[in-house]
C-alpha cells in the first residue's frame, strides 16, 4: 500500500503565559492510501492537535510531516491553506456548517477556494448531496436540518474537492447512536470506496468501525494495532463513488 | 479570471449578508449616506451661487473698467437746500479718456442713465424705468449681439447726423407697456418731457446685474441714442422725486472702457488694472470732489474665486469629518461582525481560504455597503439639490443650484474609498485569526 501521511518525530508546544504545555511528543506514525484510522485516548493526550497538524492548520514545533511526497511541516501559510483546500477533507464534531449557506453552497465551499465554481461543479454538489441522502434539501439552510443531517452535508463538503485524506475529529460526538451508525456506515462506504479517513474518537463502538485503532496518552503513541473492522451490513450506498 | 469570479462570487456574498442583516446595514451606512448627501448638495448649493455670482462679473465683461458718477458726500447731507448738484463724469473727462488711453482700449462708452416714466402714447399705462442714453457700442459692450428678441439694436444712422428719436426696449418694459402686441414701431413717452420714442428693437429676458450698489433691472431699461437723450434733457439729468426742489446735473453717469483683450490673460489683467490706474491719476487731478469711481469686474471675479476656493475647503472639510464620523461607523460595525463570525472565518479557512480571501470578503462586505451608501446618499443628496430650489421657489426664493459631474463622482468614490480604508483593519483582523482558534469560537 502507498504511504499517503507520515509524521515523523512530531512535537507541538503551546507556550502560555511562561508555561510549556506539551501537547504532542514525538509521534512518528505513517498512514496508507485507504486506510480507516480511529484515533482514540484519553481527554488532553493530544489527538486533536495531532489531526490538527495532519490537518494542515497548524505547524509542528518540531519534526516532519509528509502529505503524498511533499513536506508541509515548513509551508507558508498560503501553501498550508492551498494544500488544505486540495488535499483535505474536514469533518467536525460540531459539523461547522456556514449559516448562511444552503446545503448546495455549503457543499460548494472549498471549491470557492480553489476558484472553480461553475454549472458543473454545482451538478457534482447536487449529486454529492444526493449521495448523503439530502437530494431533497439542497436549498435547506443548516438551521432547517438535523445534527446527523447536518454531518451528512459535512460529509458531502468533505469530498467535494476529492481530497488525499478526510479527518474527522470525533463526527459523532454530538449524535445519537443510531445517527452515529448511520454516519458510520456513510463513511465506510467511502472507505470502501478508496478514501483514506483518520478519525479522533472516544467510543469504543465507533472506533469498532476502523481497521486500525491508534492509542494516544500524553502527546505520545501508546499502541497502534490493526483490527477486523465492522463493515456495512447490507449498505445500499456501496455502489456509490463521489 | 479565476480572481473575477472570486471577486463576483465574494461580492454577491456580501450583499446577501448585508441583506440578513437589513436594519443594522442601513444604521452602519447612515454616516456615509448623510456625508454624501450633504456634500452633493452643499456643493451644488455653492457652485450655483457661485456661478451666480461670477455670471453676474463676467456679465460685466471682464475686460471693462467702469467708471461711474457718485454724488459725493457732503452734497448728499445738503439735500434741504434748493440748487443742482453738478456733479459727475463730463464730456471732457470721457474726450480725455479716448485721448490717453487709445493705445490700451478698443471701445469706450459712454452712458447717461436716469430713472423715468414710460407710458406708450395712445393708452394710460404705466412703467417705472430707467432711460439710459448709450450709442451703437453698447451691444458690443454688454454682448448683445444674441440678445434681440425684435428689430434692431441702435445704430450709427440713428445718431448722426441728427440724433433720431428712436428706442430698443426691455422685455419687461415691452410686456408690461404692449401687452399681447408687436411693440416694434409703437411709440413711447418719457413723463415730463414732449418727445416721444419710436420702438425698433426689443430684447431678450436678461439675468438683472446685482454687482453694483443698486441692482439694474436691464428689462425694465429703454436704450435711446445718447445724443438724442442729450437734447432731450440738457444738462439736467433729472428732477429729484423725493427730495422736492432739488435738481442734479450729470453729463455722464457712466463710462465703459473695453480693455485691449490681445494677448495671455495676465498681460491682458495688467492692461486692465493700467487702464484703471491710468483713469483713476486723470480724474483725481481734474475733480476736486470725489464724485466718481471705478469697478473692475475682473478684481470682482478674483476675489469672487478666492470666496468659492475658500467655500471649497470649507466643504472638503466638512466632506471628510462627515465620511469619517460615516468610516468609523463602518469600521465598528465590520469588528463587530468579525467577532460574530469567527466560527465561519475559521471553518473558511480549515476549507482552504487563504487569508487574502477572508481579507478580501470582509474588505468587500465593507466597501459594498459604503458604496451602497454612497449611490443612497448620492440620490437623496440630488432629490435635495432639485427639492430645496422648488420649494424654496414656492416661497418665492430662489436657491441657486448646480450640480457638478465631478461632485457626484468624488463623493461617490470618497464613499468607495472610505469602505477600503476603513474596512481594511477589520479585514485583517478577521484574516489573522488563528484558524484553530476561530474554529472553537463559540
Ligand atoms: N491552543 C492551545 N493552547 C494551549 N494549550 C493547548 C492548546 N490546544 C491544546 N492545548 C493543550 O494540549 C493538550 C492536548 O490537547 P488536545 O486538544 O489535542 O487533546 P484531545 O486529545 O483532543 O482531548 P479531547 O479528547 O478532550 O478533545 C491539552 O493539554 C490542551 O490543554
Ligand atoms: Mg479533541
């Protein structure tokens, strides 16, 4: 399998008030194209900050990071958000919706940024959105949807631009379990489908989903172990590529 | 072309944002609407009592030097006391004037005027006007070639060999003494006197000259060849209305010269401020009394266009404390805004927005409303510039107005301006943010 993220040494230092948090250690840790990683530890051991940085939306203090074969560790700011609006597909616990978008527009997002928005990138909207299952509601606003519909349109978003990797930090955290499955599924299709998703969470059911599970304590690597994942039972979204 | 789109996409995203938020758009661009409008309609307000102002000098003729009889002081306190004032402009002073002064001056014109009665011969109507005895150059002088309504203007033939008893009048004094006729060959009487004018010309309505110490209402005048008004009046100019028994003794009431106008304008200005040293020496030397003097419209439009420079300034000064009290407005509202929308900046970001676009969107949303504020503030500002004239004309007032091109396009760009100035240091705040940071704003 090709290694499509690999982090080597990593450390991040939040300097406050004269005092040195550290954050993350030395996390050396390499991801392959199609893979289903569950990050998962305690509270404060560092696993937002590290997806922050495979995010791009911060630098580490020290230590390498690659993305395919480029190094972003030493990126500008501009190649950092260029990269993110490439390569990276977001999904947030609080689904980070813009309020004033419908579902379309939301979706439609990140491809503002690489400066191409025209009739047909609005059909790939549409059909991403009819692919999480909100074909009916591309006009709805965030506030007129539900949390797991919300997260579905956080999903669409997250594909538009076809990225490299998706990073989800804890995308069920506000849901119910049944939403929660659903959300699952949706994202083990995609992985099934060929997309690399590095996931925080702190469920043991949701990480039940991942082939392989890493444990973080203390801004360090506690275990990193490959696992049978769930799988979809019957999925009727299979069949869909982005 | 992919930044057009960029710039077309964040436009219309601001405008919609606007939009959510109608009310506290409308406040937030207050400032710069009534900025605007008061600097449109200041500025026309001013430039067209300017222009007023400097019609009535250029009407004058700019390369005029005007020399007037005054009554000099101590007769005006003796006026109990029965004699003629003899004072004034003569003859000699004017053949004197043609003399030294050939060399510098195309035209000089002399003028006898005095306030009569005119009533045509065959009805009892009635018109208080001025007779004002001139000669074939005073067309020239006082540009008249496109002001005749009817007939002719005076002409060499109507003063030699003998003077003619021929007229042109007014307008007013046309319509007010033929009402609905052809006043052209009817005949005018002066009260008081036997002779009776012929009408072959009237003028065009002419904009009255408020320059002098009285204003001259030109419509009411009745021009007739000088020489004829000579042999009409004699030396007596006119009997005193008002004071009873006195009479006054004027030759001439005034004299145009028309300075050589060849040449660039500061030699032509040199000329004419020569000429008026030049009249001035002659006439102290030759009247011991101060009973004349001389007005030179072109020092009237000098100081004229100090005053509108000096309105100008005043109004730029206005103009930019009204559009910064407007900037500061915005400016407050665009920090605000940011602080609201952190969330939506971060998640922008983490979704691939470079700072320049988060700069770019903010700064836009700004300039869009000041330039929405702007286009506001220039409409209410021209409904003013046309309202207040009309309703001030109700009232029988009259504002003069005029609007500039340029006024509109400055205060429209000062408001364009304003917006990128002031929304600039919230359009960078909001870019600074922290993407991570943003992203937990609550
Ligand atoms: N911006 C920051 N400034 C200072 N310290 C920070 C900052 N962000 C994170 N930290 C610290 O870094 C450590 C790791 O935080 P992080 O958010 O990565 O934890 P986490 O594993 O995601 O925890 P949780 O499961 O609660 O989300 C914590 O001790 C936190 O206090
Ligand atoms: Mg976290």
């Amino acid at each position: 399998m090709r290694v499509i993220a690999r982090v080597e040494n990593l450390t991040k230092h939040y300097f406050l008030e004269g005092e040195v948090v550290k954050a993350l250690r030395g996390v050396t840790l390499s991801f392959e194209e199609g893979d289903f990683v569950a990050l998962m530890g305690p509270s404060g051991s560092g696993k937002s900050t590290l997806l922050n940085l495979l995010g791009c939306l911060d630098r580490p203090t020290s230590g390498r990071y690659f993305l395919g074969n480029q190094d972003v560790s030493t990126m500008s700011d501009d190649q950092l958000s260029e990269i993110r609006c490439r390569y990276i597909g977001f999904i947030f616990q609080s689904y980070n919706l813009i309020q004033q978008y419908t579902v379309v527009e939301n979706i439609e997002v990140p491809l503002l940024y690489q400066g191409r928005v025209d009739a047909s990138t609005r059909r790939r909207c549409i059909r991403l959105a009819e692919m999480v299952g909100l074909g009916e509601r591309l006009n709805h606003r965030p506030t007129q949807l539900s949390g797991g519909q919300q997260q579905r349109v956080a999903i669409a978003r997250a594909l538009v631009n076809d990225p490299h990797v998706i990073l989800a930090d804890e995308p069920t955290g506000n849901l119910d379990s049944k939403t929660s499955d659903e959300i699952m599924e949706l994202l083990c299709t995609l992985n099934e489908a060929g997309k690399t998703i590095i996931m925080v969470t702190h469920e043991n059911d949701i990480a039940a989903w991942a082939k392989r599970v890493v444990r973080m304590r203390d801004g360090k690597v506690e275990s990193d172990v490959r696992t049978a994942p769930l799988g979809i039972s019957g999925s009727s979204l299979a069949s869909v590529t982005p | 072309m992919i930044f057009l789109t960029k710039i077309r996409r964040t436009i219309s995203m601001a405008i919609r944002n606007l939009w959510l938020h109608k009310l506290r758009s409308f406040l937030s661009v207050l400032g710069i609407i009534i900025g605007t409008a008061a600097v449109i309609s200041l500025m026309a307000f001013g430039e067209g009592s300017m222009q007023d102002a400097l019609e009535d000098i250029k009407k004058q003729g700019l390369t005029n030097v005007i020399v007037t009889s005054v009554k000099p002081p101590e007769e005006a306190t003796s006026q109990r006391r029965s004699f003629v004032a003899n004072y004034g402009l003569t003859d000699d002073d004017h053949r004197r004037f043609v003399e030294t002064l050939k060399n510098l001056v195309t035209a000089t014109l002399p003028m006898r005027v005095f306030p009569a009665e005119l009533r045509p011969v065959t009805d009892s109507r009635l018109y208080n006007g001025r007779v004002v005895g001139t000669t074939p150059r005073h067309a020239i002088v006082y540009k008249l070639e496109n002001m005749i309504a009817a007939g002719r203007f005076l002409t060499e033939q109507d003063e030699e060999p003998i003077p003619r008893n021929v007229c042109v009048i007014g307008s007013e004094l046309a319509a007010e003494l033929f009402p609905g006729e052809d006043p052209i060959n009817k005949t005018i009487r002066i009260s008081g006197k036997d002779r009776a004018f012929v009408v072959v010309g009237v003028l065009k309505d002419r904009m009255p000259n408020t320059s002098g110490a009285e204003i001259e209402k030109y419509n009411g005048d009745m021009y007739i060849p000088l020489k004829a008004c000579r042999s009409l009046l004699g030396e007596i100019s006119f009997i005193r209305a008002t004071g009873a028994r006195g009479a006054e003794k004027v030759q001439l009431s005034q004299v145009v010269l028309t300075v050589d106008d060849s040449g660039d304008t500061d030699a032509v200005r040199d000329r004419v401020r020569g000429v008026a040293d030049i009249v001035r020496a002659q006439l102290s030397a030759t009247h011991p009394k101060k009973d004349w003097d001389i007005r030179i419209p072109l020092d009237r439009l000098e100081e004229a266009e100090r005053t509108r420079d000096r309105y100008r300034i005043l109004l730029a000064f206005i103009a930019g404390i009204s559009l910064l009290v407007g900037g500061i407005g915005i400016m407050n509202i665009m920090l605000a805004t940011v602080t609201e929308r952190t969330r939506e900046i971060g998640i922008r970001r983490a979704l691939g927005a470079k700072r320049s676009d988060i700069t770019l969107q903010f700064l836009l949303e700004a300039v869009v409303q000041t330039t929405l504020g702007g286009v506001i503030g220039v409409l209410v500002g021209l409904s003013m510039v046309f309202l207040v004239p009309y309703v001030a004309s109700q009232f029988n007032y009259r504002v003069p107005a005029a609007i500039h091109n340029w006024s509109i396009i400055l205060a429209f760009s000062v408001a364009v301006a304003v917006g990128v100035l002031f929304g600039w240091y919230p359009a960078r705040r909001a870019a600074c943010l922290d993407p991570i940071e943003a992203l937990r704003h609550e």
